[in-house]
C-alpha cells in the first residue's frame, strides 16, 4: 500500500510539472509594431509573407495581398498614401487594373475618433491614373474603425465576406461599397458621399445598418438586388440622383429615409432590371 501511495504522489508531482510548464509557455507575440514618417514612410506592396502592426505614414507602392493566415493591422492616425495606376495587370489574383489592397486573410483598421485611418492617392500619382481600393474576397476578417477612404474606384469591395464597419467615411469613391455573393456588413456610423454611387448589393448579402448617411452621389444610393436583405436603423439617403434602386416590397421600409433625391425611389422587375 505505501508503495503504491508513493507511485501515485509521483505520478501527480510529475503531471503537476506538466501542467505547470503549459501554462507558462511562450504565447505567440504579436508583431513589433513599425512606423513611418512623412520623409521615411513604410513602404508595402506585394504578398505578405508574415503579419504586420503598422503606424504612421505607410505607403502603398503597388498592389497588396493578404493571403489566409495574414494578419494587417494599421494603427489611429496613421495615413496610406496609395501610389496609383492605370496599368493591364496578367496576374489573375488581382480583381482590377488599378492598385489594390486584396484581402484573402485579416485585415483591421483601427482608427479612434480623433485619430481616424486614411486611405488616399500619394500626391506623386500621375494624374488620371488611380487606386482600385480595398476588395474583401472570402476574408477570415474584415474590421475597419474610425476610416476615411477618398477616391477609390470602389471603396469597398466585399465578395463571400462579412466586413464589420464602425465610423467609416467612403468619399468621392467612383462606387462607395459593392457586395457580391453572400455575406454581411454590419455598418454603423459615416457616410458614403461624393461618388457615382454609394452602397449597391447583389446576390444574398444582410445589410446590417445602423445610422448611415448615404448623400451627394450622382447615380444611386442604394441598389438592392432581389436577394439582398436589409435591416437599418437610422439611414439617411439624401440628395443622391436616385435614392433608392429596390424591390416594389422594399418601397415601405426605405421610404423612411429617403430625402430630397431627384427620384427617391425606383422599383426592379423581378429579375432584377430596372422597371
């Protein structure tokens, strides 16, 4: 019996050591964080190969894709200066000819109110030429705070995702923000103004809205396909030439906040042309 007490105080000394190294293994650090200057900035393009914490000014030189398992992380106030251009890509992971930021992996832009992110056009762009903006396909995650995104030629582009949007301001954006596929955006606070349009849905994406200003585009603020749904609280869509571009069933729960557009709604035909 005192043998067998021996064995089983041992076996519990040597589990306790077990457990206790465990618990104070090394946990994965997260990446030193790199910040750049206005005459120094962090310069990225391409495939990221490892996570990156970036703050200060970065700038964007050529396309960037984050592929599964990345990790971007931008930190308040700092400014992505977009180095743009025109030019016929070959490479088939790239959805535009224009510079882009392809999300596959995770992608968080963590602005504060007084210390918003930016996304704009480095001032060393050729004129007419320009940035394609950030395109969301199939993302692992997509969490962007206190953002302004200025003159991309689709703000936003989120295909099979689910983006999470809080504070975001999309302006003078040819096409503020696109959903393909199926997905959901939940969007709480900014706005989408200054574009062709602001927020247009195909496929069978949940539009999840929540105090959303949708003003001053030229075409349509928003664009419902048949299959989208939508829920909001607090939108605004004012002063678009088409407010809203949505099902006759739709006409009751949007006409709440449709506002001085040319024409506040227009219904779709059932395969989803316009009537």
């Amino acid at each position: 019996m005192n043998l067998l007490l021996k064995h089983c105080r041992s076996f519990v000394f040597i589990l306790g050591l077990l457990l206790t190294g465990c618990a104070l293994s090394p946990t994965v650090s997260p990446p030193k964080l790199q910040n750049g200057t206005a005459q120094h900035p962090i310069e990225i393009s391409g495939v990221m190969q490892q996570d990156l914490r970036l703050g200060g000014v970065i700038r964007l030189s050529g396309d960037l894709l984050i592929p599964k398992g990345r990790n971007l992380q931008v930190e308040p106030g700092s400014r992505i200066l977009v180095v743009g251009t025109d030019s016929t890509k070959i490479d088939p992971e790239f959805l535009d000819k224009g510079t882009e930021i392809l999300v596959k992996g995770r992608i968080h832009l963590a602005g504060e109110k007084m210390a918003p992110v930016t996304l704009s056009l480095d001032e060393e762009t050729p004129a007419g030429e320009n940035w394609a903006g950030i395109e969301l396909v199939a993302a692992e995650e997509a969490v962007f705070r206190f953002v302004d995104i200025i003159g991309a030629e689709t703000g936003i582009l989120s295909l099979d995702s689910s983006p999470q949007l809080e504070e975001v301001n999309i302006l003078g954006s040819r096409y503020g923000l696109l959903l393909q596929g199926t997905g959901r955006l939940d969007y709480a606070g900014g706005r989408i103004s200054g574009g062709d349009a602001g927020l247009l849905c195909f496929d069978q994406s949940v539009l999840n809205l929540n105090q959303l200003q949708i003003i001053d585009n030229l075409e349509e603020g928003l664009y419902l396909a048949v299959g989208c749904t939508l829920q909001q609280q607090g939108l605004l869509i004012e002063r678009n030439d088409l407010g809203a571009v949505a099902s006759a069933e739709s006409r009751e729960l949007l006409a709440p906040t449709l506002r001085a557009n040319r024409v506040n709604f227009k219904p779709l035909a059932q395969e989803g042309s316009l009537q």
